[in-house]
C-alpha cells in the first residue's frame, strides 16, 4: 500500500471542502465526498502512473478529477505528495 502526504495548502483546501459540502449539501453528503476523497487519495498513492501527467500546470505534476475537484499531485521517492486539491479556482496557485 502506497503512502501519500498533504501539503499545508492542501490540507486547508480539504477542510474548506468539507465545509462548504456541510453547508451548502448536509453533513451526511459532505461526510460521504471527503470519505471518497480519502480513498481517491488513497487509490493514487497506490497507483500514481493511472492519472495522467499535468505539465501544463507544473512540470512534474500529476492530476486526478474526483467530483467537482481536481488533485494535484507529484510523485516523490518514498511517497505520493498532494499539492492541492481544487475545483473551479486558477490553476496558477499550484
């Protein structure tokens, strides 16, 4: 099984996704999107090569759509780094 951290910025961008899912879908469908976003995250650490290469964005990165939100990550050498996890914002954050 593949391991993967979350950078600060990623980490913040979870939580407002879990509260704006509480307040604008329930407790119940937010709980169910950020469970499915533990197990996406998951499911990159164990295989980052399925998603494909996002270069256009930064070079060396990769991106995985789940829902409403792209996740953008870097594969390192003991283990899958997400950098951000955003939806309709600008991608020149990254």
């Amino acid at each position: 099984m593949g391991t993967y951290k979350l950078s600060l910025e990623a980490e913040s961008d979870l939580e407002g996704i879990y509260y704006t899912g509480v307040v604008d879908f329930g407790l119940r469908q937010a709980d169910d999107y950020y469970g499915g976003l533990l197990e996406r995250f998951q499911r990159i650490a164990d295989a980052p090569l399925m998603y494909p290469d996002a270069s256009n964005v930064r070079e060396n990165y990769r991106r995985s759509v789940y829902g409403a939100h792209s996740i953008y990550y870097r594969i390192e050498a003991d283990r899958l780094f997400i950098v951000r996890i955003i939806g309709q914002q600008d991608t020149s954050s990254i």
